[in-house]
RNA sequence: GACCCCGUAGCUCAGCUGGAUAGAGCACUCGCCUUCUAAGCGAGAUGUCGCCGGUUCAAGUCCGGCCGGGGUCGCCA
C-alpha cells in the first residue's frame, strides 16, 4: 500500500548515507528518532522531517547548517517507489532545523489513483504482522439485558477489533460469561421466585387450593433481579417443565434452574449484540473453565513460581467493612508485579473468587497463543487493572501484555434534559429501549447513529448522549454530517450518469482519468487529507484508540463539504463541468475516493454508509 | 489514606505517542444563500493548556509535587 511517508523516509535514509561515505557525517548514527511526519501548517509544504534536529546533537553541529547540509544531499532525487515513481520535490531548510518537502503534485494524483484502485480496502495496512491480538469486551453479566454503558463497551472494543484487523493484526473476538459466582445463584432464585408466581396462577393447578398461602409465602429472595424479562423466562421455564419444580427442595432445583436462567439471559443478551451489529468469534463460560481444571492449572503455575501463599492483609484503609475480621487465605503475590497488596484467590466458603477464574481465563488466553491482550472494561473496574495485568505478567513470565481499555459513564439527555434512569422506579433504559427508540427518530439506523456516537469520545471521556442531537440533522451532529457527505457524493454520481457513460464512471475507469487537471488547492488539500488515512489507521491501531477514526471522518467530510460549496460560488470548480468530460472525471475520480474512504473508515465502525438520505 | 481517570476558548471536546504561531464545533458579531441534493457558506473575536518545579534544541504532550472533579478500595462480579 502507497505509504507516502515511509516511502520518503527511505529516500531522506539514503541521502544520509551518502553523507556519511562523503565523511560529511559520522557513521554509526542513531536515526530511529527521525520522522517525516505531515506538517500541522499546510503552508509548510507535505512533509516535514526532524532529521536535522535530532541528529544535531549526535554529530555536534548546529541544527540549521545541518539542514542545509541534509537539504543539498536531497537536491534533484526522485521519489523511487510507490506510483509515483520518478516524481521530484523540494525541500527548504527552516527556522529551529525543520526541513519543509514540497512534493509535486503528480505525487498526490498517484495517491489518488491509488485509492481508487483499492477500493474500501485502501487504509489496509500490514504494520500487525499477522499477529495476534485477543480482544474481550462486553462480558456483562448474565443476569439480564445489556445497558448502555454495555453497549459503549460493545462499540469499542467491536471497532477496536476491526481497527487492529484493517492494520493486520489476526484479531480474535471474546466473551466471558461470569455465569458461576453468587450472581448467577441469586439470579436463579429470582426466576424461581417468578417461575411460583406463574405456577400459582394456574387455574387447574394442583396445588391450587395452598395458592393462597404459597402467595403468602413467597418471598424476594437476597439480591433479588425485579426485571420483567425474568417473568418472561419464568412461563418458558413452567412451559418447558411444568409444576415438576414447585414443591422441591431448593438443592433440587437450584442447578437447573440456573442452568436454564443462564441460557435465557444469554439469549437476551445476543439479541441484544445482534441488534448493534456485534459478532464474537467465542464465548467463554467461567463455570466451563472451573469444571475443566483451568483454574487448578492457572493456579499451579502461579504456586509452581513461588507466587502463592497464606497470608493475612491488612484491613482496607477508608471505610471499614462492617463484618471486617483478620483471617488467612490463599494470596497472589500481586505486589511483586506492581499491584498495591497481595489480592485473595479463595472466598471464605473455599470457592473461587472472582479473580482466580479470571487469573485461570487469561492464563487459557496464553496459552491458546495469545500474547497481545486487549480487554474492555466499564470504568468502575478501574481498580481491577493492576492485579490483572500482575497476574497476565506472572503466568506468561512477561511474553504477554495485557492492556485495559476503561470505557466511562453514558450520561442519556433527551433535548438537553437528563433521562434519569432507576431499576427501582422502572425506568431503567436498556440498550434496546435506545436503539428502538433511535430507529423511530433516525428511521431503521438506530444501531449505527449509536455506534458512531459511542466512537466521538475517548473510551475514558464521559460521553452525552442527546436523543435530539444525535438524530437532528445538521452539521453539529457527527453522524449526519459524515453520512451526509457520502450520500452526497453518492448524488454527485448519479447525476454524472447523465453525462458520462456507465463504463466511464467505474471506479478502474476514474483511476484513468487524466487526474493531472486537479491542481485547485482545495482539491488537493483534500486528496492529501485522503492519503493521510493508512497513517490515521496505524496510529489508531498502535495506540487502541478507534475514536481517531471518527475525528478523522469528520475532517474529511468538511473537506469534502466546503469543496462541493465552493462550487456554488465558483463555476468552475464544480464537480460536473460542462463541454470538458475529462475534468470532469477527474473530479469524479475526487469524488468518488472521498466515498471511498469514508465507507472505508464507516466500514471499521460497523456503520453501513448510505447513498440517500 | 491509597490507587486509577479527568482538568485545553464562555460551552462540548480534538490535539496524530515531544515539534514550528495550540485547533474544531456550538454560542457571539457582521455579511452571503433562486443553480451538481436542500438540511447552509464566508469573515471576525476568543486561551496563565489547573498550579509549581524538572528533563531537552523543543513540553498541552514525558517525570516529580501540589490543587480541584469523578471512580474504586478483603471473602461482589
């Protein structure tokens, strides 16, 4: 893939190779720090380098006549790879020892032409190697529906997977169902008590004439789940089984009761990822990991480095636990791989905690292969990082590294008024209740206005989220104005059917046109601001930070917009020109990469791009 | 008390892993808008980058210490 930046980084290397065999530098020279980077100022040319000050200081010579020095060594080169092949450029030496790179113009047209030739797949990049990164994010628990701050972290780490994809990393997508702790147990006597209420109001049960005190008996069980969905699965459950478990002993019931609680919520919860467009490559059960031995495994390893041990800690400092009592258990050395304090790995009850099935996951991540870790958290995890980055460190001997993308609050507004949500007052907002209600304003796009808007801020920013902005559509709201401008295009295309034959308006067909007639600073700003998108894609990637993407969409469509206006006022600059068909698919060629890269970009959001609106 | 995140224009936020004069949108002022798709366009004004030190050719960006806001803090997940 044309990469014009490497592709001059190669030729600036080159000339301070000749300078060294002219003696004119030192051999031996560290040159990982010099970049050729896109200048923040456009008046300071394409590319900018820091070569001359960065080496200044190894060669102990003066920044500028260094640049000068670099400068001339540069003079009359060509560019020689890439599709530009043999083009020239110009360099300035400037102020501190910046070096300024004017490249010509047939530079740019090449990259043009090069988009057009990849299509949706321009961007691609091989920086990942094939290597492979495993990607966990969602893992809500299974006691219900998914919430929009689940939906924040599904977006995320959805689009960070498809990020990391497109820059060719070999991506691997993972769910962790946290289906055997306490939750899941409460979560099962609460369908139980659900699953009584419907047995009690069958008119021919047989245990009709005790109805009166089995109502009377009924109890909320501890940490009770008050949702409607459990009352749906409490009539699958009595469908499914009938009364066969309404006078049993909870020992008798509990296990499959829980079993088939955990498979409807899981059933909710897909339908709920379907619905935002999010597919896993796997789902993983804790239960499964428990019963297969993972645990005791992760847990060897651990002891096998000297790791574990019986300890007591010291209380928590701040708010005492009430029922706070000095007690040895099995501990991880935490501390030793920067954790604040040795973390426990059983409960009182001798099960597991938490953290041990976790440990025991991650150490199955490892040793499926993986060695880049990528997991997605809600921001209230935060203090959960260390010990398992400490843990990740510990069992993979420091080959594997684990980085924690926090994801903080949705604040939900409609019209600027805050939607207050609480599960006690029934007006708690799943995701689904937003995308429904998102298809309602925005018509059948619920799920990518929402995505998209997930993907404005940084995944640590809180982000607003305003009903009434999100689907109004003007430019202050992202999503419309991105859509907008590749729909416009789209109409752009459309309306070129008119004066141009089918087979001149393909894509392979705009790649031959004489792009050379494009020499307006507007377009080329423009395709320049194109081409920088393979960058914006392995910054993005390197960095676990798809919400660059979306500034990114953003800048182009305003590029984009504020060429097409300029049409308005200048003839000659419009798109469609009349009487002169190769300008004219010159422009299209314009056109119709802007569509592309933004379909491209769109495409890593999991957002359909459209052509009308 | 400890740890994590945040602090950039009046507001909401970017700032491309240390680069040149710190940006965008909203709001504000002024002008424009019968033409490829309309939901706008152009111009103007706006800053102790929370504060103080340090690292270096160069700091909003890295390090240390404060201040302010949020979150978390044994056997919950």
């Amino acid at each position: 893939m044309a990469n014009i930046f490497g592709d001059f980084r190669r030729v600036l290397l080159s000339a301070l190779d000749d300078l060294v065999a002219e003696d004119a530098l030192p051999p031996g020279l560290d040159m990982t720090r010099v970049a050729v980077e896109p200048p923040r100022d456009p008046a300071h040319g394409d590319l900018a380098t820091n070569a001359a000050m960065v080496l200044a200081g190894q060669v102990q010579q003066n920044p500028m006549v260094l640049a000068e020095k670099i400068a001339a060594a540069l003079q009359g080169r060509e560019l020689a790879t890439g599709d530009y092949r043999g083009s020239g450029f110009s360099v300035h030496a400037v102020k501190p020892g910046f070096l300024n790179i004017r490249l010509d113009p047939a530079v740019w047209h090449a990259q043009l032409r090069a988009i057009l030739e990849a299509g949706t797949a321009y961007g691609d990049s091989t920086v990942g190697q094939n290597e492979r990164v495993n990607v966990e994010f969602v893992s809500a628990n299974p006691t219900g529906p998914m919430h929009v701050g689940h939906g924040r972290g599904a977006v995320v780490g959805d689009a960070l997977a498809a990020l990391l994809a497109k820059a060719g990393f070999a991506v691997h997508r993972e769910y962790y169902i946290n289906d055997a702790g306490a939750q899941v147990d409460a979560l099962a006597r609460s369908l139980y008590f659900r699953y009584q209420e419907v047995v009690a109001a069958q008119p021919e049960s047989r245990l009709l004439h005790s109805s009166a005190v089995l109502q009377a008996a009924l109890v909320q069980p501890e940490g009770f789940y008050p949702g409607e969905y459990l009352k749906d699965a409490a009539r699958k459950l009595f469908q499914r089984d009938g009364e066969k478990w309404f006078d049993k002993p909870e020992a008798v019931w509990l296990g499959p009761v829980r079993d088939f609680a955990i498979t409807e919520m899981m059933a909710l919860i897909r339908d709920d990822l379907a619905a935002l467009g999010v597919g896993f490559d796997a789902f993983v059960s804790e239960r499964e990991l428990v019963r297969s031995g993972a645990v005791d495994a992760a847990l060897a390893a651990l002891t096998e480095r000297g790791l574990i041990y019986e300890g007591v800690l010291e209380p928590p400092k701040g708010k005492l636990p009430d029922d706070w009592e000095p007690r040895p258990q099995t501990l991880f050395r935490a501390t030793q791989f920067g954790d604040e304090v040795d973390r426990p790995l059983k409960k009182s009850d001798g099960s597991w905690t938490y953290f041990a099935g976790d440990i025991a996951y991650h150490h199955d991540k490892f040793r499926r292969g993986f060695r880049n870790l990528i997991d997605v958290w809600g921001a209230d995890h935060g203090g959960y990082v260390k010990r398992m980055q400490a843990a990740v460190k510990a069992l993979s001997d420091g080959e594997a590294a684990l980085d924690v993308k926090l994801c903080q609050l949705v604040h939900l507004f409609d019209k600027g008024e805050p939607v207050r949500m609480s599960k006690r007052a029934g007006t708690f907002v799943t995701l689904r209740d937003v995308i429904d209600q998102l298809d309602e304003l925005a018509g059948e796009h619920g799920k990518d206005v929402f995505r998209f808007i997930m993907l404005t801020r940084k995944n640590d920013q809180t982000l607003e989220f305003d009903f009434a902005k999100v689907t109004e559509q003007s430019k202050d709201n992202p999503v419309f104005y991105v859509q907008y401008a590749h729909a416009r295009a789209a109409s752009v295309m459309r309306h070129a059917a008119e004066m141009l034959s089918r087979d001149q308006l393909s894509d392979a067909a705009l790649a031959e046109a004489p792009l050379g007639r494009l020499g307006d600073p507007l377009e080329l700003a423009l395709i320049r601001l194109l081409a920088s998108w393979p960058r914006i894609v392995e910054g993005a990637a390197e960095a676990h930070e798809p919400h660059r993407i979306a500034f990114f969409l953003q800048d182009v469509a305003a590029q984009f917009h504020l060429l097409w206006t300029k049409g308005k006022d200048e003839a000659t600059l419009r798109f469609l020109v009349g009487g002169d068909p190769e300008l004219t698919r010159a422009r299209l060629a314009l056109v119709r990469a802007v569509a592309l890269v933004i379909a491209s970009g769109l495409r890593v959001f999991g957002v359909d791009p459209v052509d009308e609106m």
